[in-house]
C-alpha cells in the first residue's frame, strides 16, 4: 500500500491513549484520573499524550511509536493499523499543553532496601543516602526496584526524574513528563559556584568524596545534567544542557563552575565546548578526576585502594 503524505501526517497525530480507544478499549486500565495501563503491559504507563514501558525502560509519544516498538509491527503495518479501514472514528484525546505536562513517577516501594544496596555497593555511604531520603530526593520503585532520582521545582513539586536499575542489566533513562531543566541536584542553592556531572550517580560519587575528606556535602551545590551532547565534527559547540542554563538563570549569583565528566571523548569534547560557551561570562573548571572513567569509577577504586 502507497501512503500520501496527508495520510502519514494523520497517522503521525494519533496518540496511544486515542489510538486504543477507539480500536482496543479492552486493552486500557484506568489507573488514575489522568494515567492508564495496558493489559498486555501492566508496566506500560499512559499520560498527558505520552507513554512509558517501565520494565524496558524506554517510551514514546505516538500510536506509531508504540506498534513498532512494542508490538514489534513493520512500519506499514503499524500505519495500517492506525489509518486504515477503521471500526469506529478515532478522535484525538484532548491533552494538556506542553507546560502543564504531568511527569509520570513509577510506584514506591514500600522499603528502600534493594536500592540502599546497590548504591553501597557503588561505594555510597550512608550518610549521602540519607540525606537523599530525608529530602525526598531519591526512592525505589515498584515493580522493578530501581532507583528514581528527583529534580524539584522551587515549591518541591517533583518535575524530573531519572530511573536506574539496580539489577545487572545497564537499565536507565527518564521518565516521562520529565522537565530536564529541573535535573537532580543536591546542596546550597546560595553558593556561587555549583559542581556539574553527567550523572545521579556521579553527584551521589561526589558528595561520598567529600563526606570521606570531612567536608560537608550539603554546603556545596551539585548539579546532574542527566547526560550531555557530544559535538559532531562539523559543529563543535554542543548544545549546553538544559539543567545548566536554567540553573544559572535561577541563580544568577553563581560565577565558578567545576565540570566532573566523564573520562571519555565524549565528556572532554562537552567540557571543551561548555567552556568555549561560558567562559567569557564566568568561570569554567574542567575538574575530570584522575582517573577512572567517571566519577563513581574514581569513588569505587579509592575505597578499593583504601581497603
């Protein structure tokens, strides 16, 4: 079958939420007033136009996003299925706009002991932990028991959230909704200088590192940027993260900024680039560690050599 143009730009509409209403509505659980699941799915999550698969941990926006990543449909079939001869109309569910996006956390475990232990076991002590969980910071999830960073707003309202697995498989990413300006961070919003990571757990690495040297961790303010660009060879200047410059928006105060990424050419092309960027407006500090490959890598081989 031949597709116009008009037909894929209809089909390219349609979200899940709309798409299994009018052709699956069996398939749908009303989990809340605004979130469902699947049937096929109960870990597959559906709100505000978006949809997320939290044992595969990745998602989408669009019904055609969801037939080919999830049910595996070649590309004609899924447009098929969405545009074809169809049963019943199919209306476009009425969506909030993109700033009153609600971001979709997974459940809460009722103990965080799976998470406390994959986090000691990446060399993170108590202390750091706690502190996370008195502030609500970080929590593990139900079903899969990952780890759910949070980046709050200035009223505390979660508007972020990165999720780790805590399992052998390299399990991670965002959830959906998440406002990446609003990243996971930790400690003094009044200091004029702020610490960037590429990671969670890179912040966590970090404040354990100054935790063990006798440093208060809470007076200084870290910062993830839940990953950076990487410049392509025709563009050397990477888009500078989304966390970073709405942080220095929001604090205008701060004039110092130590970058701890990764030891990689990712991570030095990134740090080169933010530099180029930000130099002439404040000072910029590339700080990798010595060695490892990250923060955390540094963290766990210390301890290591220590021990």
């Amino acid at each position: 079958m031949i597709f116009t143009k008009e037909q894929l730009e209809e089909c390219r509409k349609i979200d899940l939420l709309s798409y299994l209403t009018a052709k699956e509505p069996y398939n749908l659980i009303k989990v809340s007033a605004t979130e469902y699941a699947t049937v096929d799915h109960d870990s597959l999550k559906i709100s505000n136009g978006k949809w997320m698969w939290w044992s595969q941990g990745f998602g989408g926006h669009t019904a055609l996003d969801y037939l080919i990543k999830v049910r595996g449909m070649p590309f004609k079939n899924a447009v098929e299925a969405i545009i074809g001869t169809r049963a019943c109309p199919m209306t476009i569910q009425q969506q909030n706009q993109p700033d009153e996006r609600r971001l979709i956390l997974p459940d809460r475990n009722d103990t965080n002991v799976i998470m406390k232990y994959y986090l000691a076991g990446r060399c993170i002590g108590k202390s750091v932990i706690d502190y996370c969980l008195e502030h609500d910071l970080i929590y593990e999830s139900l079903p899969y028991h990952s780890i759910i960073f949070l980046g709050k707003d200035e009223n505390d309202t979660p508007r972020y959230a990165a999720y780790r697995g805590t399992g052998d498989e390299k399990i991670l990413g965002d959830c959906a909704g998440s406002d990446k300006r609003y990243s996971f961070r930790i400690g003094e919003e009044k200091s004029h200088k702020v610490h960037v990571f590429e990671s969670a757990i890179d912040l966590l690495s970090y404040a354990e590192l100054l935790y063990r040297q006798g440093k208060d961790f809470t007076k200084t303010a870290l910062l993830s940027v839940g990953g950076i660009y990487c410049p392509s060879e025709k563009n050397r200047h990477t888009k500078l993260p989304k966390a970073l410059v709405f942080y220095l928006e929001k604090h205008p105060w701060v004039n110092t900024i130590y970058l701890h990424l990764d030891n990689d050419r990712a991570g030095w092309l990134a740090s080169k680039s933010i530099q180029e960027q930000l130099n002439n407006k404040l000072k910029v500090v590339d700080n990798p560690t010595p060695y490892g490959k990250d923060v955390n890598d540094f963290l766990c081989l210390q301890v290591t050599n220590y021990c």
